[in-house]
C-alpha cells in the first residue's frame, strides 16, 4: 500500500470544513508509521478536460487559492490509479475532495472530480475497459455519477444503510452483485463513521471494508485496487479510520 500525499494539502484554501485546518495532520502522522509515502504531482489539464468543461475548469481557476490544490488532488488520485494499474494498491489522501464535482458544475466543498479524473484518463488511454467505483461517503456521490451516468464501462456503488450492519450488508449484497471490471476505485469518505456527520460505521467497519476490495480485486481484477479520500470531518476518527481501511486493503478475510 502506498500513500499518495503532499505537504501543500496541509494548506486552509478556503472556510468549509474539508479545508479546515490541520484535518490531515493525524492522518498523515498515523498512516507515515505504517505506509511508504509517494509525492502527488498536479494532474495535466488535459486530463482534467476529460471530465470537466472548459468553463467549469475557467471557474475553478478563477479561485487562486484552490486551483493549485484541486489539480494536486486530482494528479495525486490519477497516481493512486496508475500504481493500482500496476498492481501495487494505492490510497491518495488528498484534498479538496472531487465527488461532487460533475462535468460542469460542483458543490459540497469539491471542484474537480478526483475520482473521475483518474478512472476517465485510465479509460480514455485503453489502459482499462471497465471500471467499479465504490463510495463509502456518507453523500451520494452525484458529481461521480452525472460524469459516468451515459457511460457504460463504469459502474458506480453508494451502498446505504441506517446502521454499522445493515450497512455492511448492502455494501457486501452491492460488491456481490457487481459486474466484474478491471480496477476497482474507492471513493472513500470517512464523514459515516459513528462519531464523524453520519454516526453509522464503527472503525473496524472500515477494515472490513477493505479487505471486501481486496477480496474482489483479487477475484475480478489482479489486485487492481485504489482509494482516495472524499470527506470526513472528524480530523482524529478520519486517521483511524484511514488506516484501518488501508490495512484491510492489505488483508483478506
Ligand atoms: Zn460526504
């Protein structure tokens, strides 16, 4: 498992809680003692362009402070894919997060769509032919599905559920029903944890979890597995819960 990561997400770009201040440092401080850490390189506009329009990309780069990052964030995703590719499972812990991010249009603290943006470039290279996208956000991620909705090779999960367990068990009827794809790509938001926006999941939910990709990405698609993080406003729950899925990817059950 490598971590994609760079100092600058440490920086306040704007005031919504996905930009607060230090909510990365706990979780940079605990995945260092465990993972190998990789530096995130901004993606190329080209590839940006591939989900989002040129007046959409003009906006965000009007927002000095974010454009920087949300090109950070969204280079850093597209390395997670490629070492994924490479069968080396990867997790980008990145921000702003994406999945709200449609072709041209974005809220809920996204600009461009991290997730898409990688899975698309992947898809428009031929390096895949399909793709899963499994979102454990507490939000559905409709930036992600208005991106893929006309697109058949991509199938997009956001299992739901009122508790940790009726949870866990729409995410795993979800993975079981999936069509086989040649990635699979977590959309991992941590903002469901019991004591983050969505009180639902325990952490050990979280390693569950991760071990059910790990699980399917061996049975469907040689280990081709990567996470990155949408959101999660809890900065200490975030870190456990992080780990927790990063090692479950690591683990099978
Ligand atoms: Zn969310």
């Amino acid at each position: 498992m490598k971590i994609i990561f760079h100092k600058d997400f440490h920086k306040t770009y704007t005031t919504d809680p996905a930009a607060a201040e230090g909510r990365l440092k706990p979780a940079e401080k605990k995945l260092r003692r465990s993972f190998d850490f990789v530096s995130a390189q901004p993606a190329k506009l080209i590839d940006i362009e591939r989900v989002h329009t040129k007046t959409h990309i003009r906006d965000v780069q009007r927002a000095t402070q974010v454009y920087p990052l949300a090109l950070l964030a969204a280079g850093g995703t597209l390395q997670a894919a490629r070492l994924a590719l490479a069968g080396q499972p990867a997790f980008a812990l990145v921000r702003p997060p994406g999945h709200h991010a449609s072709p041209n249009s974005c809220w809920g603290f996204c600009y461009f769509n991290n997730i898409a943006v990688a899975v698309a470039t992947l898809l428009d290279e031929g390096l895949i032919a399909t793709a899963l996208i499994l979102d454990i956000d507490l939000h559905f991620g409709d930036g992600t599905d208005n991106t893929f909705d006309a697109r058949q090779e991509v199938e997009y999960l956001h299992p739901e559920g009122s508790n940790n367990k009726d949870w866990l068990a729409e995410c795993r009827r979800e993975l079981d029903a999936a069509k086989p794809a040649d990635l699979i790509a977590v959309s991992a938001g941590f903002d469901r944890h019991i004591e983050d926006w969505g009180t639902t999941l325990e952490t050990e939910s979280y390693r569950t979890i991760g071990s059910w990709v790990k699980d399917w990405a061996e049975q469907h698609c040689r280990n081709r597995m990567f996470a990155v993080l949408e959101g999660g406003y809890n900065h200490e729950t975030l870190a456990d819960a992080a780990q927790a899925l990063a090692e479950g990817m690591q683990e099978s059950r």
